[in-house]
C-alpha cells in the first residue's frame, strides 16, 4: 500500500470504538443494526452482537499479535479461498457469498496478511486510535507526533515529554 489517503476499511472498522480526547470517555459507535448500514453503506447479515465482538477481538489482535482469536473467526465464518493466477504468479483469493461486514473485514484482513502488510494495523498505546504504520521500518507506535492528526491528539508526543519530565524529576 503505497502513501494514498484510500479509505482503509479495516482501519475504518476499528476506530467504529473510540476514546476521544476531549473527554476520555469510550464511544461506541455502532450502537444500532442501523448503524451498521449507515456505516458501512451495505445489507449485513451479521448482527450488531456479533460485530461488536468481533471488532473488540481484531483490536486486542492488532495491539499485541495474538493470533490465536482471529484465527477461530476465520474457521467458523464462511470464506472461501481459492488460488488463482495473476501476471504469472501465484495468489489467494478470498471470497464469500454473504453479505457480512465480519466476513468483508476478514477478507480484507486475509488479503493484508498475504501482502505481507498486516502486522503495520497498530493501535495507539495512549488514546487507542487505530492507524496504519506507513513508516519504512514499521516501528511506530503512536498514532501521531503532531496535534493536526486524523486523531487530533500528538500522543508520541505527549509520552516524550512525559518520559522525559519524569527521567528529569529522578534524577533531582
């Protein structure tokens, strides 16, 4: 994925919960079935329960790696794989034939973890805001280092600075 603003779905999905910074309060956004085609402009199959659930298992996955939760919604939802032939070389192709935001997410998961790409979805330590890490080592771990963020917060920041004032304060 190159430096395009594209609307990255997945990243789209996880920040549906948040912690704004005004308040610091959690916000659920999807709160209704309704919601849910509000957000996401399609039918779904799926209920609101079940999305919920699943977006709270793909953020504990993306903030510290344990597959062992992502990999059990892929075996119980209905994804069909299939290898097909594209410029020569071989790829996965991931398909279903429902109308499910959960089975839409992990289609687009599965596609990342083929690119190679997955493990750049990292959520930020101090306000929880999703990202995707563009840097080329990908070792970012905040969200963002200047207020005029998507998140609006400089939570790399705001952890120096605090870091900082407390190595300073020891050593007084």
């Amino acid at each position: 994925m190159g430096k395009s603003k594209e609307k990255d779905e997945i990243i789209m999905f996880l920040n549906t919960w948040e912690l704004p910074n005004d308040s610091r309060i959690p916000r659920e956004h999807l709160t209704t079935q309704e919601d849910l085609k509000t957000y996401f402009a399609q039918e779904n199959t799926d209920n609101l329960t079940d999305v919920i659930l699943f977006r709270n298992d793909l953020r504990k996955v993306v903030s510290n790696s344990s597959l062992k939760v992502i990999n059990q919604w892929i075996i119980k939802r209905n994804i069909n794989i299939q290898m097909m032939v594209d410029n020569g070389r071989y790829r996965l192709d991931f398909h279903t034939n429902q109308n499910s935001i959960i089975d839409h997410i992990l289609i687009l998961i599965l596609r990342k973890v083929e690119e190679g790409n997955f493990h750049r979805y990292k959520i930020c330590p101090d306000c929880k805001w999703a990202f995707y890490d563009r840097s080329k080592s990908s070792t970012k771990k905040w969200c963002s280092m200047k207020k005029n963020s998507s998140s609006g917060r400089a939570c790399g920041t705001i952890a120096k600075v605090k870091k900082y004032r407390e190595k300073n304060k020891k050593s007084k």
